[in-house]
C-alpha cells in the first residue's frame, strides 16, 4: 500500500528531474556552440570524423569513474551476468516441492505426503493459508514488488552499448559532416525535424501516444526555431542539395537514436547509463582508434588531421567532456524520465536561452523575428511537456486501477478458497468422529 501511495509522487518527482536535465543540457549545448565555433572558424579545423571519434571514445572516462566508485563504496558493482537467469532456473527447481501440496479445494487427492492422514487432522484452510503452501508465481510477485528493480549486468549493459554506439556516432558525424557544406540558417531549420521524427518513431513503436495539443506544440517550436534561423541569416556560408541531404539523415538519424534508447532502457533505476556510456566509448577506441591510427601513420586521407595541434586538440577534448561526456548522459536519462518527443523538444531551449544571455551582457541586436522565435520555442516545448506530464499520469492511474481490480479478483478467490477449506476441514472431522 505505502508503494501504491507514494507512486504517483515519485513519479511527478522523476518527471521533473528529466526536465531539470533537459534545462542543464540545454544550457551546456548553448556554451558548446561557441567553443565549436571556434575551433571550426578561428582555428580552422576542418574533419568531422576526428571530432567525433575523439568526442565519442571520451565517453570511456565513466569505466574508470564507475571501477572508482565502486572501491569507494559509493555505488555497487553490477553483476557480471544477468543474474534472473539463474534465479528463474532456481526457482523452477524449487517449484515442486513449493507446489507439493496435494490439497485441492480442500479435499486430498491421495497422493504425496498428505496421503498419510494422523488422527488429529489439520484443516486445509491451515494449509492453505501456511506461507510456505503459496504458489512460486505469489512468491515471485511479493518479492518484486518489495524489492528495488535488479541492476543491469555489465553483459547486458554492453549488449545494449552495442546497438547504441552506431546510432549516436552515425548520426552525430552526419551533423558534424553537415556543417561544412550547408549554411547556417539551412542547417539550423533542417535540424529542427528531428523532434518531428522522434515524435513519428515513438508514436508508431507505442512509446507515446498522438495527440493534437503535443503535435502543435512540436509546430509552434519548429516554427520559432525557423524564424530565429532566418533572422540570423547573414549570406555566409556555402549550401548544396548534398549538405541538406546530410543535414535531413542526420535529424532522421537523432530520431532513430533517441527512440531506440527509449526502447533499449525503459527503467531509469535498473540501468548504470555511466556505465553504459562508457561502453559506447570503449567500442570506440577498439573499434576505431586502429583505422585512425593507421590513417595517421600511412597520411593515406591527410584530411582527416587538417588543422589538427595540440590547442586544437585540447579544446576538442574540452567540448568532449562537456558536451558528450555530460550532456549526452544528462539527456539520456532525460529521454527515460520524459519522453523521446519532450527531450528533443527541449533541446531547442537553446534559443532562448541564447537570446536572454545575450539580452543580459547587452549584445542583443535581434528584432521582432528574434523575439517571437524564442517565445514560440519557449511556448511549444511547455505544451509539449505539459501533455506528455497528463499523458504519464493517466497511466499510471489505468495501470493502478489495473493492480486494484486484480487484487480484489486475487482477495476473493482466496476467500472462496478458505471458505472451501473450512467446509473440507469439517467434512474432515465429522469422517473422524464417525
């Protein structure tokens, strides 16, 4: 009772900490367009690739933080294997003698040991109500719903880290790729249809539901982030149908990504995203760090190192360590606690929050475009939110009206059950007597 009582809190309580993610990434996303400006304009630096292999195999510095950790105290190991395999084979073999109860309805059959019957006989409603006599599916119900969810195995946890890393990478080198051959406003607009694919993939895989006020709060977003682009557009920058192509995959690809993490990690308790960030890292490093070296060594694609120093280099980790390292673990776990749809949403937050800190150092030279794109994208990420908050909760109010109908289904079979042991014991006593 005292969990059914606290869930819809705790559930309001994860809800806006995903948002409160969502705020912070959107902050960090908004400082690290910045520093990517420069590395890409003032230092010159021109190779996708490089940029996101190094961002992405960053991601290993959660293995040796979560090893630290863990010697600490701070947090427990997970298993190495997925432990329910073993405890569903134990049960399995326990289940006989748990079900070797011969009582039906509180007649013996004959069989097994309550075939021998004492003088004194016990009434099965005794039996019945003994703990030991429970089925092993009650027994399997009661221990989960008393016990916190079981931690992924780092197995598991991997396996999952498998599927990951070729989304995020494809689609992060598809953006970063981009960005060389479109302009910025092209390139601004483009991107804002990944909250539209997300919100197509989640409603079609069942993650979330349509509906008409979620659907205009994703328009009225896109629609400011479309007038803040145009706004800003200032005749700088090359655009092909090539560039926009890969700008439009890349959207495609963030929506592919956030919904199969969606899918992939339906619990935000039951997995280590730490650790499973840090093994889309190191799938990086081994997968990609020998090509890269060997590039390297050969000069076979010179490209690739264009521009590459050490400054280069050390603000590349920088915005690594920001901007993926902690915004990407930050909005994974808003994507769990929200939804995909609200998560990518909010990413556009960035537009008025970049508006508001340019308003405060007295840099502001927007107009009208500027200033209604903002309130746009302030206004549909809210709407957005908002439903999907309604939508949670009416839920977990079906899923809770579920739980009660069957409980009162389970309380009166278990009466019927006792009533007929209690008819069983007395027909019992009476063959006794006689």
């Amino acid at each position: 009772m005292v969990h059914r009582y606290f869930t819809g809190s705790k559930r309001s309580a994860s809800y806006a900490l995903g948002l409160f993610f969502i705020f912070l990434v959107a902050i960090i996303w908004a400082g690290a367009s910045v520093l990517i400006q420069h590395i890409y304009t003032d230092m010159h630096f021109e190779s996708p690739f490089l940029l996101t292999f190094i961002c992405t195999s960053l991601f290993s510095v959660y293995l040796p933080w979560t090893y630290l950790c863990v010697r600490l105290g701070w947090t427990k190991n997970p298993p190495w294997r997925d432990p329910t395999l073993e405890s569903s084979a134990s049960a399995h073999e326990r289940r006989p003698n748990v079900l070797y109860s011969t009582v039906h309805n509180g007649k013996d059959t004959g069989q097994g040991p309550m075939a021998r019957i004492p003088d004194e006989l016990p009434l099965p409603s005794t039996v019945l109500e003994n703990p030991s006599a429970r089925s092993a599916p009650a027994e399997a119900e009661e221990y989960s719903s008393s016990t916190e969810p079981l931690r992924w195995s780092h197995l598991k946890t991997l396996r999952t880290a498998v599927v990951v890393f070729p989304l995020f990478f494809i689609a992060n080198f598809s953006y970063n790729l981009s960005l060389a051959h479109t302009s910025v406003t092209s390139n601004t607009i483009i991107s804002t249809t990944s909250s539209l694919w997300t919100f197509l993939f989640s409603t079609c895989r069942g993650l979330e539901r349509f509906a008409w006020v979620k659907m205009a709060g994703l328009l009225l977003s896109m629609g400011g982030t479309v007038l803040v682009g145009l706004a800003d557009r200032n005749g700088e920058g090359t655009n092909s149908v090539a560039g926009d192509a890969l700008c439009l995959f890349a959207a495609i690809m963030y929506g592919v990504y956030t919904t199969a993490l969606r899918v992939l990690v339906p619990d935000d308790r039951s997995v280590s995203f730490q650790l499973l960030f840090g093994y889309v890292g190191l799938l990086s490093l081994l997968l990609l760090l020998p090509p890269t070296l060997l590039l390297l060594l050969t000069r076979a694609l010179p490209s690739v190192f264009a521009g590459l120093s050490l400054s280069v280099l050390g603000f590349i980790v920088l915005n690594g360590l920001a901007d993926n390292v902690l915004s990407d673990y930050l909005w994974a776990r808003s994507i769990v606690l929200t939804s995909p749809t609200v998560a990518t949403v909010g990413l556009s937050l960035t537009i008025p929050l970049a508006f508001l800190s340019d308003a405060a150092l007295g840099k502001a030279h927007g107009g009208l475009k500027e200033v209604l794109g903002a309130v746009a994208v302030a206004a549909g990420f809210g709407l957005v939110s908002w439903e999907q908050k309604e939508e949670a909760e009416a839920e977990e109010e079906e899923r809770e009206g579920r739980r009660i109908r069957a409980d009162v289904g389970e309380g009166s079979e278990a009466g019927m059950g006792k009533s007929g042991g209690d008819q069983g014991g007395e027909e019992a006593k009476s063959m006794v007597v006689r």
